[in-house]
C-alpha cells in the first residue's frame, strides 16, 4: 500500500542564507509541501505461489542435473552480489530506488531486521528494493532493470502474468538462478512480457539484464523481491539475508561485494513540474505532471526526492538564473527517518525575467544534483510535426522521423543494414543494454 501523505503545510519563511543585499523581485518565499511516501508491502509470495514455486524449482533443477548442465551437489563457495537494481539506459535520475523491507529475523509474529530495528514484514523472507519517485512511470516506461546480482545458471522462469497490481493476488513474474555453489537467488514482481530471452539452462553474468522492475502477484507497487537460499532446500535452515549484522541469525557473513549502509540518505532526483504531483496506484492514479518549460504567471513547482531521509540531516537548495548566478537559497533540516520521501516548493518568477535555462540544484549528503528548466517570455511553437516515413506497408511497423534534428527510427528492434565501403554488409541492432551490435551478414539483400 502506498500513502502519499501530505503531512506538513508550513511557511519554511525568510530562509534566504544569501550573503547580498534582499533580492526584490523574489515576491514568494518558498511554502513546504509533502512528507513522506510510504512503500509497504504486505506478503510477497503467498504460500500456495510458494510451494509451486518450489515445485518448479525442485523439477526443473533435477531435470537441468539430469542433462548435465548443473552439479547435483556443487562445491560451497561463497557468492558475491553486486547490487540488482539499476537505472535503464536513458534513466538520468541520480537513483531510483529504495528499501522498504528486509529479512524478518524473528520467526515468531514479531519483527526484526539483519540490523535489529523492525524495517520488514512478519515473515518476509527477502529484501524488497522499491522504486522512487514515480514507480509507474518508471514501470511504464521500462527504466529500472532488475540484474543478476551473482552469475549463475536460469533455473525457471516465471512470466506472462499481470504486473499493475496494488494489492495482493495472482502469481509473479520472477527469474530464478543457480549460483556455481548450488546457492539460488529469487528475483521477483517483474513486469509481463519485459524477462531475459535466455531460456532456462542457460547462464547470465553478474550485471545482466533479468527484466523491469514492476508490480506482478502478491505486491502492492513496483519492487523487487529477491530471496536467497544456500542450497535447493527452502525452508529457515536454507535462507540467506544477505546483509551481515548483529541480528542476522540466518549467516554470519554479508553476500554483498560491497554491502551498503543500513541507511544511505540520498537524493534520488530533483525535477519541476507544472501542478503539484500526486502519487497513486496503479498508473492510471499517478499524476507526474512533470513540466520542463514556464512563462511569466505560471507557477513553478521544484520539487526534490529522497530515499533515507535522515533525521539530523540538511539538504541545501538553490535556485540560479540562467546566467549562473544565484536567485535565492533555502535549506531543510530532517527532523525525521523515512524510507523515502519528497519535498516541494513553488514559486512565481519576475514578470520581465530573466528568461532563459534556469537550474535548481539541491546538495545533500555531499552529492549535489542539477535539474535545469526553462523559463520563457511566451510559449515556445510546438514542435514542427515532420511526417514519419513509413517502411514496407500502409500501416508501417518501422517509421523514421525527424525528432530535434537528429533520425530517429522508431522500432528498429530487427536491425539497420548498412553496406560498407567494401561490398559487405553489416547488421546493426542495439542491446536492451544500448550497446550497439555489428553482425556481418553472409550476403547483402538484392
Ligand atoms: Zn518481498
């Protein structure tokens, strides 16, 4: 279930720590709104999803040692995670995700995570990684990759079910690996349709694309569920919480590369928009109304985004014309500890200017993020519609457009063929990754 809440209205008033003389055109000084978001997920992976699960694993896993392609009982090793949630390509966001659960250490109704606080569910058996801010948009638009924290072996894959859930029904989209030490990892809630092409029996390197992160089965937003056993036994004996502390019972060391902090306060991005945002459930419920581009009278929303907001901490912003210099600045001090949340402040810019790319700039924890928007005397045109040019029918399924001067191809998903300088011809296609791929073909087309 996810709350936006809108705790606190107040005037953060006469905060301006600049140094010159009272800036006179700057009419409104900046009004706080938001709070905290609460991601809280309930019951990711209900008991009868569990046990076919299990089912499959168990079958799939005998059938893979059967043709050769995994050990029955694989040497102990120790497996390394690196972290296994990322921004696609073409995500700029400083990050896009938080924690919201870990392991439940307690095995009776209480609650207790690997570091002794409560940060987890009765019962939860993994670590759910959550997207922030605009987990739909996010979602819909394919930009956080869930990855393979370790290399290993595809042992089952689970796809083709409905991935917009708020609440708790239905079976997940998840990919299940094989470690070489027989270890298994769990990487859940993935969206329909987006998983690895690679069938089972085959292996993935660490890093390597698994699928989106969304909102399958028993979840109540996008996140990811990755559970962890030492072995193809899952049950309490078997469970690994990969994060090492004082409260983990389950394994004395991390299964981390680099295990982050319990908290890591971090700005996940800083963005303006035209209306206040409003966060909901499912897609349909969530209103980004992200805006890059205001005239005199509009009101300009420049909001900031967190994951771990730490009590004790400031974040400093500014506001900077387009000449660089410095239109106002403010800060916050955190008065509370939350998985994520959101600030934002509005304003109304001079009548006369000055009109060109402004950038609001928030520094926090040491790091500082930029987001520029433009600020312009009238509404620029709209864009120039070129037709597109369609390719191969009336209804093309490929069609080139001229997008801001540059060719843009939309769906090339089967590849350019470009003909070289010496008569051989060469398949280009471009990764879920974006890396760009040249295949040489055996003959050029007629
Ligand atoms: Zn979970």
């Amino acid at each position: 279930m996810k709350l936006p809440t809108t705790l606190f209205l107040f005037l953060a008033c006469c905060v301006f720590a600049n140094t010159q003389a009272p800036i006179p055109e700057l009419k409104n000084p900046p009004v706080e709104n938001g709070g905290e978001y609460i991601y809280r997920d309930e019951a990711c992976v209900p008991p009868a999803l569990r046990n076919q699960i299990v089912q499959m694993l168990t079958a799939n896993r005998a059938e893979l040692v059967e043709q050769g392609i995994l050990q029955e009982h694989p040497p102990r090793m120790i497996v390394s995670f690196e972290w296994p949630v990322v921004n696609a390509p073409g995500n700029h966001w400083n990050n896009s995700w938080g924690i919201s659960n870990f392991v439940d250490q307690d095995l009776t109704s209480g609650l207790e995570d690997y570091e002794c606080f409560a940060r987890t569910y009765d019962g939860h058996k993994g670590t759910d990684i959550f997207t922030w801010p605009y987990p739909w948009y996010l979602k819909d638009n394919d930009l956080v990759y869930v990855v393979a924290g370790a290399p290993g072996t595809i042992i089952a894959k689970h796809d083709g079910n409905e991935d917009d859930h708020c609440s708790c029904f239905g079976t997940w989209n998840a990919v299940y690996i094989e470690h070489a030490d027989g270890s298994i990892a769990w990487y859940g809630h993935l969206k329909l349709g987006s998983l690895t092409t690679k069938s089972v029996g085959e292996t993935v390197t660490t890093g390597e694309y698994l699928g989106v992160v969304a909102s399958s089965g028993c979840s109540t937003g996008p996140h990811l569920h990755l559970e962890v056993y030492d072995d193809d036994i899952y049950n309490y004996d078997h469970l690994i919480d990969p994060f090492s502390g004082p409260c983990n019972d389950f394994n004395a060391s991390s299964w981390w590369v680099d295990q982050l902090d319990y908290r890591e306060p971090k700005i996940n991005t800083i963005l303006t928009h035209d209306t206040p945002p409003v966060h909901g459930c499912p897609s349909p419920n969530e209103f980004p109304h992200f805006d890059d581009i205001f005239i005199p009278g509009e009101t300009i929303y420049t909001a900031a985004y967190f994951k771990d907001q730490l009590a004790g901490t400031t974040v400093n912003y500014e506001l900077l014309r387009p000449n660089g210099t410095s239109y106002t600045t403010w800060s916050k001090d955190f008065v509370n500890t939350y998985n994520a949340s959101w600030w934002y402040y509005f304003w109304t810019f001079p009548n006369d200017g000055p009109f060109g790319t402004w950038k609001f700039k928030a520094t926090y924890q040491g790091e500082t993020v930029e987001h520029p928007f433009q600020y312009l005397e009238e509404e620029p045109p709209p864009e120039e519609e070129v037709p597109g040019v369609g390719i191969g029918t009336s209804d093309p399924l490929t069609e080139l457009h001229l997008h801001d001067g540059a060719l843009y191809i939309d769906n090339a998903a089967k590849g350019i063929i470009l003909k070289g300088e010496n008569g051989s011809c060469y398949l280009l296609k471009v990764d879920t990754g974006g890396a760009l791929v040249a295949e040489l073909l055996d003959d050029c087309p007629e």
